[in-house]
C-alpha cells in the first residue's frame, strides 16, 4: 500500500532572490583560497614530517633487535 505525501514548496522559494544577489559575496577570492591551501600544507608538511619521524624512529629499533637484522 503506498502512502501519497505532497510536495513541500522549497523553503528557499522566497529567498532565491536574495541569495542570488549575493552570491558574489559568498564565493571566496583567489587570495582566501591560496590561504587555506597554504594553511592545509602546512599541516600536511607537519605531519608528513612526524610519520617519517616515526619511520625512522621504528626503523632503528628495528634494527637494533640482533635477531631481526637482514642475514
């Protein structure tokens, strides 16, 4: 048995308007966005730096197990 349910009107009907006209306000500039990427490498720089850290780190103990070094 299927159960009819009526549309909704769109709440953003009476306001299309509006948002249209200030879209251009919305929408981020070259200069907004070279700072978020700018600040999304960094972050990735940090933490790429941490794991090779880390590699290293776990590499040497590794190594410095006599009964698991490389024959």
């Amino acid at each position: 048995m299927e159960c009819w349910i009526p549309p909704i009107a769109s709440p953003l009907g009476q306001f299309s308007a509006a948002i249209n006209n200030d879209s251009e306000e919305l929408a981020p500039t070259r200069t907004e966005l070279s700072a978020l990427l700018r600040l999304l490498n960094e972050a990735l720089m940090t933490r790429i730096a941490t794991v090779n850290a880390t590699a290293g780190a776990v590499r040497d103990a590794l190594q410095a197990q006599p009964s698991l070094k490389p024959a």
